[in-house]
C-alpha cells in the first residue's frame, strides 16, 4: 500500500487549506509539474420544499477503507498518466454551504494528461470511495443523501 | 463454543444508511464454515433494502462467491455519496 514519495492523500474532521495542499505537489521536479489542475467539490446551496435551506453536508466515512481506496486511486492513476504528484484530501463532519468537501490536486508534465487525471479521480472517487453524507436542513432534519436520485455532481 | 460444528464468526460492519436500514452499526454473525458473502447477504435478506449493496471484506470490494473465514471484517456497502 505505498504511495509514491511525492503523492499524499488523507481524510480530515478540519476545514480543508487547498493551498497547503496544492503546496505538496512542489515536491515533484519541475519538470514533471508544467501542468497543474486542482479540483474542489464544494457543497452546493439547495432549498427543500419542506425542510428549508440546506445548512451543511455531513459526511462519514469507513475511514480505514477509504485511506487505503484514495493511495489505490493514485496508483491507478499513475498507470494511466505520466504523473508528477497527487494529493488529495476529503472531509469528515460538517461541512457548510459553500465549503469545500474534497480537494484533487494533480500536477503532470502538460495540461492534457493532469485535467484528465484529475476528472478521472473525481469520478472513480465519487463512484467508489466509502464516505457517505447527510443532508441538514434548516428545520433541523437530516436526511442520508441518495445518489441514485439525481445526476451526479 | 464449539468452533469446528458452530461454524465461524465473523464482524459484520454497517455505515451510511445501512446503519438505519439494519438498525445497527456493527454485528457478530456466526455463519456455516465455507459461507460466502452471498451466504451473509441471504442472511441479512439484503436484497429486500432500499439500494443494492455491495460487501467488502478486510477493507476490498468483493464479488457474492467470495469464501468468508473466521475473523473476517464485513463491511455492507450501500451506495456511496463521497465528494
């Protein structure tokens, strides 16, 4: 389960600092960083016809499952593109309106291969990695998100 | 307990909605040795909740046929919502 020397992921209960993690990727050569795509999921404003306005997304996670899932991304990623580094960090807890719940940030020789790296993680992260969210609604009401319900985003 | 006819024993871990779906958050079941997952998920009548879900055992994705052992860590998996 090693990650490359340069690549870090990890899960956090703490307000996420996208610069602090955009940061980490300096710590590839520069050639392998003339392109670099940073990604933030943030959770969106939304109004539910009974319960108000949406206060906050709350996540959980099987942790230990997740940790190892996001060091596997990275290296099925890295099989596919020439990777210079990865980081990527996904909350735990509440998280507000307008905040960031993940961070993806990707950094490749050129432009092409880090923007398709960097879709690819999103995607194959919100389609496998085990973290589920609630949603809190202004009356008070929490409800388990379905994705099954709606486009993903 | 008689290990050899009572079978084996193993952790069975719900997150998500599973957890209201089966009302709790983790369970010891004790299962015929040579159980597979789908064993577990007849058990569990899994197919009769909201969403299909998926198992993982000791933190990876299986398929049904996978062969359970004593000590294992089940995870039931119900649709995610990350990012």
């Amino acid at each position: 389960m090693n990650l490359a020397a340069t690549d870090w992921v990890g899960l956090t209960d703490q307000p996420i600092e996208a610069a602090a993690l955009r940061a980490r990727l300096d710590a590839a050569p520069p050639a392998e960083r003339g392109g670099v795509c940073v990604f933030e999921g943030c959770t969106r404003s939304q109004r539910h016809p009974q319960h108000g306005e949406l206060i906050c997304l709350e996540y959980e996670a099987y942790g230990a499952m997740a940790r190892e899932q996001l060091a596997e991304f990275t290296r099925r990623a890295r099989q596919r593109w020439p990777i210079g580094a990865v980081a990527i960090v996904h909350r735990t807890g509440a998280v507000a309106v307008g905040e960031p719940s993940v961070v993806i940030a990707v950094a490749c020789g050129h432009r092409a291969e880090a923007f398709e790296a960097c879709r690819w993680l999103i995607d194959t992260l919100k389609r496998e990695l085990t973290i589920w969210k609630r949603e809190v609604w202004q009356d008070g009401t929490a409800t388990w998100s379905d994705p099954t319900a709606k486009p993903a985003g | 307990m008689n290990a050899g006819a009572a079978g084996i024993q193993v952790d069975v871990r719900f997150f998500g909605p599973a957890r209201d779906w089966f009302g709790a958050e983790r369970a010891a079941y004790t299962l015929p040795v040579g159980a597979s997952v789908k064993t577990l998920a007849d058990r569990l009548a899994a197919g009769a909740k909201p969403h299909p879900l998926r198992f993982a055992v000791n933190r990876t994705f299986v398929a049904d046929d996978h062969v359970l052992a004593a000590g294992d860590e089940v995870a039931v998996i119900p649709p995610v919502s990350g990012g």
